[in-house]
C-alpha cells in the first residue's frame, strides 16, 4: 500500500519526441505527488508537483496528468532535448502521515539527438 | 539559493570502521531524511528526523544510526562498515508537508 510503482524502466527517444512515464499506487491517503529529476553525480531535483484536486499542470514542456479514480499520474516530456536526459523518479506522500515521500524506482530516460 | 550540503562527494573506507555522512541544510527545515541509491532499487529511506534529537526508522534502518544536535545538521553513522553499505548516500531536507525535498549532491562510498 505503501509502494509506488514507476514504469517503464528505460526510455529512449529522439529529439522532439513525447517522452512518457508512468506511475500507479495503491493508497489513497497520498495527496502529494512530486517528480524528480536527476542527472549523473547530481542529487534528485524537484521537477513538478501535483495535488489531486487538478488533473493536470503544466510548467513549460513537462506537464503532470493525474488520473485520481485509475490512480495513476503520469509526466509528460514535450519536444524532448537532449538536456532532459537523465533518471527521473516519480513520488507520493500522505496526508496526515509522517513527512516522508515514497519513491518509484526512477526511470533512466536517453534523448538522442 | 537554498542548498543541502553533504560533508564529502566520495569516501573509501575500510570494512568494520565507524563511518560518519555529514549533512547541513541552510533552509531552516524541520525535516531532514537519508536515502541510499542503488541501480534498480531506487531511493531507499535509511532514517529521518522531523525536529532537532527526534528520528524515525525508515525501510532500510539496519546497520545504521543518525544524530541530529542541531536543526540544520543531520548525521548519519555507519556503526561498522560493511561492503553491503557500498552506496550513494543522499541526504534531504523539506519544510513541512508543503512542497518537496531539497537534496543534497551525494557522498558515493565505496567500503573495501
């Protein structure tokens, strides 16, 4: 109940492509959903944020959906660069709870030019 | 900016030594957590604190302890060092329930 599941693992796409990542959990007391992003010798940082009051939210070309009844979310990558490559990570944290937020595995993603 | 700073980017350190991970945020946040990163296991919680002396176990607690003296410094000690411990340790800080993690850049340590 604790988990949230991250999928896929891997991504490669060319330059200008839709990158899509995609993550489901179980328990419904989350009410924080994070994405992260991290680059090679970097720590993770934080990407976008969505609350489950809105469905989606955009910042630039990273755009969070969020499917409350499927309970999922997903980050979407418009014209994906080169740049954006990178291990991205998908989190949760509950109302209520303790402070901590809950990881997906991350999913390493290669843009090629 | 707001920064998370740990002590050291890379260590080496020998199996059975008492190891200490140092971390300092200047943000003034009540919580601050370690996370050990491995390839395809993702961030794992060590332990956290949400005020100064106060922790919590998380998943991964075993072989580990943490110190927290001051709001802005939180330690983590590796009691007696094992290969198994061979990981990217980060360290975070958050202020409260709104908003996300700060982390830190890592300490990569490798124990032979």
């Amino acid at each position: 109940q604790q988990q949230v599941k991250q999928s896929p693992q891997s991504l490669i796409v060319q330059k200008g492509g839709i990158s899509i990542i995609n993550c489901a959990y179980e328990n419904t007391a989350f009410d924080y959903f994070p994405w992260y992003q991290q680059f090679p010798g970097k720590g993770p940082a934080l990407l976008i944020a969505i609350r489950p009051d809105v469905s989606e939210k955009k910042e630039g070309r990273f755009t969070i959906s969020f499917n409350k009844s499927a309970k999922q979310f997903s980050l979407h990558i418009m014209d994906s660069q080169p740049g954006d490559s990178a291990t991205y990570f998908c989190a949760a944290s509950m109302k209520g709870g303790s402070e901590k937020l809950v990881f997906g595995k991350g999913m390493k993603l290669t843009v090629n030019p | 900016d707001v920064k998370v700073t740990q002590s050291s980017r890379y260590l080496v350190k020998r199996t059975g030594e008492k190891v200490f991970l140092e971390c300092v945020q200047d943000m003034d946040h009540e919580n601050m957590f370690w996370y050990r990163q491995d390839p395809g296991l993702g961030l794992r919680l060590i332990y956290f604190s949400y005020d100064v002396k106060m922790k919590e176990k998380g998943d991964i607690p075993e072989g580990y302890s943490v110190s927290r003296e001051k709001k802005e410094r939180f330690s983590l000690i590796l009691e007696s060092a094992s290969t198994n411990q061979t990981s990217m340790y980060l360290c975070a800080s958050r202020p409260d329930r709104v908003g996300g993690y700060t982390f830190g850049s890592g300490t990569r340590l490798t124990v032979v």
